[in-house]
C-alpha cells in the first residue's frame, strides 16, 4: 500500500508515458528483431547438424559476443546506468552505453527509463511487464501473463516510460543522449565486431559469415531471451528470500545464463546494491566485474549492503 501511494504521489508530479513516436515503423523493427534471429538460429543449426557448418571457432565467437556484450547490459544499463550502483569516468559510461546497445534491446534512455518505471510500479498498475496484472486468473491467466511479461509487453504498448521523468539524469549526459541516437550503429558495430573476429580466427570470409550467424544473430536470440526471462520468470518462479511488496523472485538455475540478473528477489529488495548475488554461493559475474573494475581504479563509490540492513528485510 506504501509503495502503491509513493507511485500514485509521484504520478501525479510528472507525465509517466509519452506516445510512441512512430508506432508502425516501431512494431516493425521489434518483429524484425524478434523474429529474425530465432530463424537463423535454426538455420545454422540446421546446418551444423547436417553439414559440419559449426566449428569451434563459431562456438567462442558465441561465447565471447555474448559475455561482452550482455555485460554492457547487466553491469552498464542495468547496474551503472539505471540503479547507479557504482560511478566511473564518463568515457566509460558511454563505453557501457554502446556495450549494452549492440545488444539490440532497445536504445539506451528508454531501457532505462522503461526500467526505472518497473520498479516504481512492481507487479502493480503501472508496471509496464508484470505477469500479474491485467491477465485474468487460473492457468490460463497465468500463461497470458508470462507471455505478456516475455515478449508481448513489446508489441502490445504504444506508449512508452517517459524519458522526463525516469531518466532525466541521462537525458543530462551528452555522451549518453550521443549512444542513444546512434543506437543502430552500435548494433550493427556488434555484427561487425563478430564477422571480423571469425575472419581472424579462421582466416576466410566464409569463417566470418558463421561467426556473424552464432556470434550475431544467435547472441542476439539468446541475450534477448535471458532478459526477458527476468522480466517473465523470475517474477513467476522461484524464492522470495527478502520481503518486498512484490511477487520479485530468485532463479538459482538462470543466475548464469543471465549473468547474476537472476537473484531477482535480491535484486527488489536492495536495487542500488552493485552485487545482486549477496550469498557467498549466488554466483554474481556481474559484480565480480564491478569488483574487478574497483580493484584497477575503474570503478568508485560501489554501493554496498550492509548485514544487519539485509536482516531486517528477510523473508518470514
């Protein structure tokens, strides 16, 4: 109820959404995006199994593009950028920025701010990917809802998080409203970057064209897929081990795919905290990059839990 009157207060302060500027032209490059990557997925899969197209070369392309770049959506949109876990030079923020934009998720301002709005509105009206709200009840609601939650959200609204209201700090920032406007180019610098590392690890354009399938388009069907299974399942299954007013849960199973994302829970509970792994044992990638770039000088001002905080807010 708390959490409910704060939003209604701050809603009331400042536009909350603002029309999509140019709705088709929006729900086509979604489809695009959606679409297109599953299906030459399944094309290369299709080829590997049946014609040794997958070599190993194709495989640590994968791997590298989409440790890289879905750390520049974890550490840079997510931990930096929206919860402001930790502070860095402003060249490496916007590094962060285009990191996280080859991940074609959108550009950067609304990723945030859209984010931002989930969190003010968590598995209430308002919240623009809850499973929970607005799907009817029983089996069936529940399915609408982890539809809605993992991918419908992105083609059923015509109205977007307000970038004024939720994001004003980086609308702010030259070189991040830079990223934003050149998001495209950042998507096609991650296609690029993975056909050259296969030409360089094969020593063939054929090489590269592979590696532009798994490091490209099936990076991109992967990352795509693991972030909005946070949005989907991890507010569906799992364990609450902290109370926060809403149906935010852990997913041991998904911390790695999701690169520590998926201590969800956690996450709600304290969202500026830059570790979102707060047991020894909840493996966080993540926040061992932040670590890493505080122990070089990189990164300062990381915000930490204390215990006795996390005590108070544990689960009865």
């Amino acid at each position: 109820m708390e959490r409910n009157m704060e939003a209604g207060q701050i809603q009331s302060a400042a536009p909350d959404v603002r029309p999509v500027t140019m709705p088709v032209i929006d729900r086509i490059a979604s489809a695009v995006v959606t679409a297109v990557p599953p299906i030459m997925l399944g094309v290369g899969m299709w080829f590997g199994w049946t014609g040794n197209l997958l070599q190993w070369q194709d495989i640590l392309v994968l791997v590298i593009c989409y440790v890289t770049i879905g750390t520049g959506v974890t550490v840079g949109f997510h931990r930096l950028l929206t919860h402001r876990s930790f502070k860095c030079h402003r060249l490496l923020r916007a590094a962060f920025a285009a990191l996280g934009s080859a991940a074609a998720e959108g550009p950067v301002i609304d990723w945030v701010a859209t984010h931002r709005k989930h969190h003010q509105f968590s598995d209430v009206e308002g919240d623009p990917h809850s499973p929970h709200v607005g799907h009817g009840s029983g089996f069936r609601g529940s399915l609408r809802g982890l539809a809605h939650a993992h991918l419908g959200w992105v083609f059923s609204d015509m109205e977007v998080a307000d970038e004024r209201r939720y994001a004003k700090d980086l609308l702010a920032d030259p070189l991040i409203r830079f990223v934003d406007r050149t998001f495209v180019l950042w998507v096609i610098a991650g296609l690029a970057a993975a056909f050259g590392l296969g030409v360089a690890l094969t020593g063939t354009v054929a090489g590269g064209l592979t590696a532009l399938l798994w490091g490209g388009a099936a990076r991109i069907f992967l990352l795509h897929h693991a972030t909005f299974s946070i949005n989907s399942l991890c507010h569906f299954f799992g364990r609450q081990d902290y109370e926060t007013g809403d149906e935010s849960r852990n997913l041991a199973w998904l911390a790695i795919p999701t690169w520590g994302e998926a201590w969800h829970n956690n996450h709600h509970a304290f969202p500026t905290s830059y570790r979102h792994g707060l047991r020894r044992w909840q493996l966080d990638p993540s926040a061992a990059v932040i670590r890493m770039l505080e122990l070089v000088g990189l990164a300062r001002d990381v915000v930490r839990v204390d215990p006795a905080r996390r005590h108070t807010r544990v689960a009865a």
